[in-house]
C-alpha cells in the first residue's frame, strides 16, 4: 500500500522476477548467450535514478532478503505476480522458474501469485506439465516468450497451431491471464520479431482469456495500440514503459502515456516493475507524482488519482480475483472507452 | 574531403531501418580506417547484443554497399562486433551473399519486405511531423492535403520522405501529392485529423525507440548519453 496526498494506492506489481542469473548457473558452451543476456538486463537498470543501480554481482544474484525488502518492505507492493522464463538453453537450472519463484511464494503467503508458463513446441509433454503446474501452483495466469530459443529453433508464435491446444487448456483450467512478451529473435528470422498480430487473431480466438502484452509491446507500440482498441480483451503491461523512460526520458514517456491512455485506456493498463531490473519503489511513487509535464499534451486523456488507482493495483486484482480491502476500491467501476474509431483508419495502412 | 570524410558520408546515408536514422547519428560505427591505398575497414556496434539479426544485417550490407560505391575505393570489409549473429552476418556480408545464406534453414525468404513494412512506418511518421507544423501554422486540414511535392520545405524531414517514396515506388514528382497513405493516394481533408492521430503514435514509437537503443549503446560503450530529442 502507498499512501500519498491522503489518497490510498492498493499496489499490485504484474511483473517480477526472482533469478539466478549467476556464472554457477550458465550451461556450458552457451556462457556467452548467459552472461549477454543479464548484461543486457543489467544496461536497462541503467536507465533508473543512479541511486538504484546494483553492481552486476548483485544482479546476477539477488537474495530473498533483498527481494522483500525492495519489493514488500520499501517497495509498497501488496501483491506480486512472478512472470516465469526459464531460458533452459543458457541457464542450467532456468533463469527464474515457477518452481523457484512458488518456494518464495510459499513463505509469503497471499502476496505473491507465481504464473506458469508453456511452450507449444512440448507437444504432449507440454501440455501434461501445464496441467501439473496448475494444480500444484493453482495457476491463474502464465507467461509466454515468444522468442525462447529450443532445440535449434529461435521462437515461435501464438498462431502457430501447435499453440491451439494450449490455449485451449488454459481456458478449460481457468488459466485466464495469458502475459506474452515479444523478444528479438523468431523464426523465421526475416520476420519482425516484435509483431504482435499473433495476439490479435488468438485474443479473437480465445474471448475468455486475458491477453497482457508485455512492456507494451516494446518496441512495437503502435501495433500494439491499434490491435488493443479491436480487442476487448487485450491489455497493456506497463513494465520498461515505467522503469525504461520515467526517469530517464521523461518526454517519451509522457508521450508514450498519453498514447496509451487515449488508445488503451486506464481500465486496461498494468503496472509492473520487471523487478529485478528496476525497484518498484521509485516506479510506484513516480507514477503517483506524475502528470502531464506542460499544454502541449492538452488533448491526451487526463490522468486522475482514479487512473492512478487502477493501473496500479486495481486492473490486476480485477484480473487474478484479488479481493481488494474496501478503503482501496474506487467508488464504482466508471471506465474509459478506448478510441475504436480511430484505428479502424489503420488497418489499410500495411 | 579526407577519404575518411568521404567514407564517414556514405555511411551517413545507411539508415536504422527500424529507427529510419542513419547509423553515423546513432553513433553505431565504432571505427572507420582508410589505407594509403584506398582500403576501407569499417566497424559497426549495437545497443545490445541480442538486437534483431535481419535488421543488424541490413545495416551492415548496406554499409558495404555504400562504401564500395565511392570511386577509389580499394577493399572494404565492414564487420559488426559484440553481436550473437556477428559471425554468420560477417561471413555472408564479406562474401555478398544475402541474408537467407547467413541462416541457411532460419529464414523463409530476403529481407525486402521487412524493409518495406519499415519504410512504410518511417514514411507515416516523418509526414506526421510535416503535416503537424502546417497546421500549427494556421493551414486548414483541406489546405495541408492540397499541397504537392513542389509546395514541401527544403528540409531533412521532407527530403527523407520523398526518398522513402522512391524506395516505395510512389510517385514522388512535383505534382504528386505531398503527403500520401502508404498506397499512394493522398490522404483526405476529412481524415486528416485522425491520421495524425495514428501518425503520431508511430512517431512517438520510433522516437521512443531511438531513445532506448541510445541508452543502451551509450551503457554498452561508456559514451555519453545524449540528451532527450522529443518534440
């Protein structure tokens, strides 16, 4: 909870992680995609206030200790959502997987929701350890990476009709939350890696599903945009939007908010830290302080303590079924339509 | 003219086809070494190393492709460093071979189309911004839609969007329209608003991330950080 200016935020974070990304852990022959892959990482965090930059040790690494107090303890989150990757290719035992992030969820209980996560290209196997995961985690969600690497192949996509049955268990097992994240390499390669028009055709597909676009589709949020005014059921997960330009490049990010707001809408907009890259503590507060910084944003929606509330904690407790203490709640559920109209215009562009 | 100066302007004229700037600005060419006998050795850096093959061979094809056009010149070897592909874009680039031989098996087919969806986005947000200052210089939106190619300022934003035309095959002569849909037909008076609208966004999204591949690279690299360009 973060209180500021008499006003009571309910803080859940969509996105954290609990990795190792240690040298102990990078499977051998593969160091350099391991250690370029936490150093990438590592860069963004870069992109926070100075004084909440780790040394790269701490960054492989992080302990529960540190975890609680930065994300509990100074960090205001109520609940966590652990987004699980696993990157078995590069890191012996996973990156951060649910196994590792349930244990932690465990000694925390009611604050932290571990997320699952598949691959369609398991088959079978896949769909079998889905369903194992969901009953010993009680899954309400997963993430999805597109671009995990397996067996000589760079990535896949949510259209891919291996994909199908999956979907199709997440729906019948109450797996609702569906958190995709695009990343640079897919097959095939002469492919955008980054479009988002898979999203477009399953969030049709499947109607009962909650699809939320990681870092808003980065760097792709145009796509984005235009395919979540279509989509009832598309959302947009506010993770390096926030710890990637708040600071950093302002502007941008007063920009990238505003084209948000009017094309999404504050109904449909997550916040989420990607702890361990960057502190939820600034981010919370930041976002609390925020506002447009002068006229010349005069005709993007307004950002009200009401939008504050929501895509800090209430959109997500809507999502995964939080009960939400009563003093945090909004008086009613008055929403924002996000601007149909506007996009219809865009889909001869391409 | 040194012939590095010669080199370094060619090299200008190699565009980030995701960013649609040219890589001398994003400070994505880490070195460039002219012998006495002409040779050309040229190296290309990336904000990370992870960021996407098809566009990062792009960029280095082209980078050879400008270099060899200037007369004189000798050999060139350009080489991307510090990449997860940089051996397989090295190895087809230095022997000129397309981007489907650099991943024999990963690819379905050459890059022309990627280019084209990029060119098509970078053509949307340079009008936006042409078009934008028309209006907040009192143009009505059946005026701004009225003007031809001839009617456009001699400026870097105007000048790139009637090469992205030509990369497009849309006519681009003085009588064509001045600001055009990706198809080619000028965009209505009474769409105008909306377009922007769209346009804008796209504008924003190149914008933003030229801003993080900055970031990243001046991290990478130790250089400084440029400041936030944002209209």
């Amino acid at each position: 909870m973060y209180e500021h200016d008499g006003e009571q935020y309910f803080v859940m974070d969509s996105h954290i992680h609990f990795w190792d990304a240690s040298p102990e852990n990078w499977v051998k022959g593969q160091e350099n995609y391991a250690k370029g892959w936490i150093e990438c990482f590592h860069a963004y965090q870069s992109l926070a206030p100075p004084e909440t930059h780790w040394p790269i040790e701490k960054f492989q690494k992080y302990s529960e200790e540190d975890f609680v107090k930065d994300v509990f303890e100074e960090g205001h989150v109520d609940i966590g959502v652990f987004q699980s990757t696993y990157l078995k290719e590069w890191y012996s035992d996973g990156f951060n997987t649910a196994e590792v992030n349930a244990r932690l969820a465990d000694k925390h209980p009611g604050k932290l929701i571990t997320n699952g996560r598949w691959d369609p290209r398991e088959g079978e196997a896949g769909i079998k350890q889905l369903e194992e995961d969901a009953e010993r985690y009680g899954l309400k969600g997963v993430k999805l990476y597109t671009a995990e690497w397996r067996d000589g192949s760079r990535g896949w996509k949510l259209t891919d009709p291996e994909a199908v049955p999956f979907l199709e268990r997440c729906q019948a097992l109450g797996i609702t939350n569906v958190h995709v994240h695009k990343g640079p390499t897919i097959w095939p390669l002469d492919k955008d890696a980054f479009d988002v028009s898979d999203v477009d055709h399953v969030a049709t597909d499947f109607p009962e599903l909650n699809f939320i676009v990681e870092h808003v589709g980065l760097p792709r949020i145009e796509d984005f945009c235009f395919m979540a005014t279509q989509e009832p059921n598309v959302y947009a997960g506010l993770s390096v939007v926030l710890g990637g330009l708040m600071h950093s490049r302002p502007r941008f990010f007063a920009k990238v908010m505003g084209e948000l707001l009017f094309w999404v809408g504050e109904d449909k907009m997550l916040f989420g830290s990607d702890y361990g890259i960057w502190e939820p503590k600034w981010q919370v507060e930041g976002l609390v302080e925020w506002n447009y910084p002068d006229e010349t944003f005069s005709d993007f929606p307004a950002f009200t303590t009401e939008s504050k509330k929501k895509i800090l904690g209430l959109n997500a407790a809507r999502l995964y079924g939080v009960d939400v203490p009563q003093e945090y709640r909004l008086p009613d559920e008055a929403g924002t339509p996000a601007a149909r109209e506007d996009a219809e215009l865009v889909e001869g562009r391409t | 003219m040194t012939d590095r100066e010669r080199v370094l302007d060619a090299l200008g004229t190699v565009y980030d086809p995701e960013l649609d700037e040219p890589i001398t600005s994003l400070e994505f060419v880490s070195s460039c070494d002219v012998t006495a006998g002409g040779d050309v050795s040229v190296r290309l850096r990336l904000p990370t190393p992870q960021c996407a093959p098809n566009f990062a061979y792009l960029m280095v094809a082209d980078a050879r492709t400008a270099v060899r056009r200037l007369p004189g010149v000798g050999g060139v070897t350009v080489v991307l460093e510090d990449h997860y592909t940089g051996d397989e874009i090295n190895a087809a680039v230095g022997r000129g071979e397309g981007f489907s031989e650099a991943f024999p098996g990963e690819t379905e087919g050459e890059l022309d189309t990627l280019r084209s969806l990029f060119h098509r986005k970078a053509l949307v947000a340079r009008q936006s911004g042409l078009c934008e200052a028309l209006l907040a210089a009192g143009a009505t939106p059946e005026e701004v839609t009225a003007r031809r190619v001839a009617d456009l300022p001699d400026e870097p934003d105007a000048r790139r969007c009637l090469e992205l035309r030509e990369h497009l095959g849309i006519p681009h002569h003085d009588g064509a329209p001045a600001f055009v849909l990706p198809d080619g037909e000028p965009i209505a008076a009474a769409d105008l608003r909306r377009w922007l609208r769209m346009a804008r966004l796209v504008r924003t999204s190149l914008e933003v991330n030229g801003g993080i591949c900055r970031s990243l690279l001046a991290v990478r690299y130790g250089i400084p950080d440029p400041e936030e360009v944002a209209a």
